[in-house]
C-alpha cells in the first residue's frame, strides 16, 4: 500500500508539473533560461568559493563577466550575422533557380536518353516542389519556435530577466539544493540521490562539454569559409556549428547549404567547390576524434536517436523553452529507464517461474 500510495503522488506530482509547464509555455523562457545559467555556472561559483571568495561576490563576479562577453559577441557578430542572413533570404530564389538549371545541364543529357524531355522535365518539377517543401516546412517550425517562446516575453525582457533570474538562482544554489534533499523521503533517500548524481553527471558532461563543441565548429566553419570566399560563409558556419548539438543534423545542414552555396558560386572551379567539402570533412574528423570524446565523453548514454526525438518532441510542444528542456529531461529520463531497467532485472518478474540455480556440491 506504502509502494502504491507513493506511484500515486509522484504521477501526480508529475502530471501537475507537466500541465504547469504547457500552460505557462508563453512566459517560461527567461525563467528557464536564467535556471540553465545557474546551473550552467555553478561549478565555477563552487571553485571560486573554495579559494576564499564569498558566493555572492563570486556571483557577481562570473555572471558580469558572462554578461560583458555576451555583449561583445552580440556587438561582433549580430550586424555580420544579420546582413548576411537577409542577403541570403533574398537570394534563396535565385540560388535554387541556378541549382536547377545547373542540373538540368549536367544531367540533361542521361536524363532524355533514360525518357525524354518529359524526365527532365518531371526532375526539375521535383526538384522545385521538394526544395519549396522543405523551405515551407523550414519556416513553418522556426515559426512555432518564435510564437511558442516569444508570445509574452519579448527579447528586451528575455536579455533583462534572465540574468536576474540566474543570479537569485545562482546565489542561492547550494541553500536550493539542501532544501530538496531534506525533502526526500527518508526510506529512499540514498537511491534518489544516486539517481540524481547520475543525471547530473549526464547532463552536465552533455551540455557542458556539447556547448563547447558548438563553439568551436561553428568558429571553424565560419573561419573556414570565409577565407576560401564564400558567400554568406559565416552565416553558415555559425548556423552550422550552433546546431551541431542534434546529431548529424548540424554537419549535414551546413554541407548542404555551403556546398549549394559553392556550386552556383564557383562553378566549374571543382577546386572551391572541393574545398568547401573539405572544410566540413575535416570539422567532422576533429568533432568525431578530438572534441567529442575530449569534451563530451562517451559515458553520457544520450542515444542520438533518443536526443533528436526529444528535442524535435519538446520543440513542437513548448517552443523553445522545449529545446532548452529536452536535453536535460531526456537525459533524466535515460538514467531513470536505465534503473528501472536494472530493477526488473534484479526482480522476480525477470525470472519467474524458472528453475532455481542447482546448489553447489559439497564433499562428505
């Protein structure tokens, strides 16, 4: 009865939570925001503690540094980012429209022996229909991103209540955290506890170690096709790079873009074009044997599947307070499958009704 009173409240508790988080999706994102900075920069609060600093002078310290280079990136690189975004945007049309008619060329000729000038035809409709497609569908998501993160909460109190919210939260971390704990239920403290040091340490060694990997590609995509002269090579470097957390998604987004890019650009200089697929060869060999298992690990059990269900999941439901949440609840929810998964296991359930092991034989 104890057991069952207990599954009770906390899908209870879970329900309301849940319920909470749709209803107020609209207002969450500074506040959610704000509690992943806090956790973001607890650890350096904790190191600057332990060499004589106070935690709120050490507060105030790292969330002013934060802030003053989040200003100077915002200075750097929002007119490059926004100039080259709008340029982009209108020369989408024209770029598929010479993608196409490249095509048509190239291919024309394999294309009329396979079944005439309707094939060709028929290729170059699809061709249309599918970019078109993805384009719409393109749109379609960032605008429920915007609409479900930014309905009430403009960007001016999205930069103004989140650091706000992440000092109170980082000021007061450890106090947080010792209140919850004495909120445990005494019987099953030590195993909530565990559970919980798992999941801190998944999504810490996730989205510490994957922020850093987004950094530096993008930097490196940026860098790399900017020097080879490729138009709007920043814009996709950096796109590409901040993306890189959903698996293959962000490599493969930015090869796309910069190889279509290079090929209305460059052609037939198959050197650029080259050079453009050896930028982002060479991002994916330093992701794959440096920066991942370097920054990342391989202990953090996100399956790439699992992570890119979650993030689109989350993103569609709440927007993109949903994509600053699907990280950390799929990885909770890895590590609570994983015990569960072991408790089964370990239970009569597993190996019911079998045989019990024969008893060792001792000598007379």
């Amino acid at each position: 009865m104890i057991a069952q009173r207990q599954v009770v409240f906390w899908l209870v508790a879970l329900i309301l939570v849940v319920t909470g988080l749709y209803v107020l999706r609209d207002m969450l994102l500074p506040f959610v925001a704000g509690l992943a900075l806090a956790y973001l920069l607890d650890p350096l609060a904790d190191r600057l503690e332990r060499i004589g600093l106070g935690r709120l002078w050490a507060t105030l310290l790292i969330l002013g540094i934060f802030i003053l280079l989040f200003i100077v990136a915002l200075v750097l690189l929002v007119p490059i980012v926004a100039n080259q975004l709008a340029a982009f945007i209108g020369k989408l049309p024209e770029t598929v429209s010479r993608l196409q008619q490249l095509a048509a060329e190239q291919g024309g000729t394999l294309l009329e022996r396979l079944g005439g000038p309707a094939v060709l035809q028929d290729v170059q409709q699809s061709l249309g229909n599918v970019v078109s497609e993805g384009a719409r569908w393109l749109g379609a998501f960032l605008q429920s991103l915007w609409s479900g993160g930014q309905a009430i909460v403009n960007v001016f109190a999205l930069l103004v209540v989140t650091p706000v919210v992440a000092f109170y939260l980082l000021v007061d971390w450890d106090r947080m955290i010792a209140t919850l704990d004495n909120w445990l239920p005494r019987r099953h403290a030590p195993t909530i506890r565990q559970l919980a040091r798992e999941m801190d340490g998944a999504i810490a060694g996730f989205i510490r170690g994957q922020a850093l990997v987004c950094i530096i590609l993008g930097t490196f995509y940026a860098v790399g096709l900017s020097l080879i002269g490729l138009n709007f090579g920043a814009l996709i470097g950096l796109g590409a790079g901040l993306i890189s957390f959903i698996p293959y998604v962000g490599s493969l987004t930015g090869l796309v873009l910069s190889v279509g890019v290079a090929i209305v650009q460059f052609w037939p200089d198959y050197i650029m074009i080259g050079a453009t697929l050896a930028i982002f060869f060479a991002g994916q060999f330093l992701e794959g044997n440096i920066l991942s298992p370097k920054l990342v690990g391989h202990a953090v059990g996100l399956h790439p599947v699992w992570l890119m269900f979650a993030l689109f999941a989350f993103g569609s439901l709440f927007g993109f307070v949903g994509l600053l949440l699907a990280v950390p609840i799929a990885a909770a929810l890895g590590v609570l499958a994983r015990f569960a998964v072991r408790q089964y296991l370990a239970s009569s359930l597993y190996d019911e009704g079998l045989p019990p092991p024969p008893r060792p034989e001792t000598d007379a």
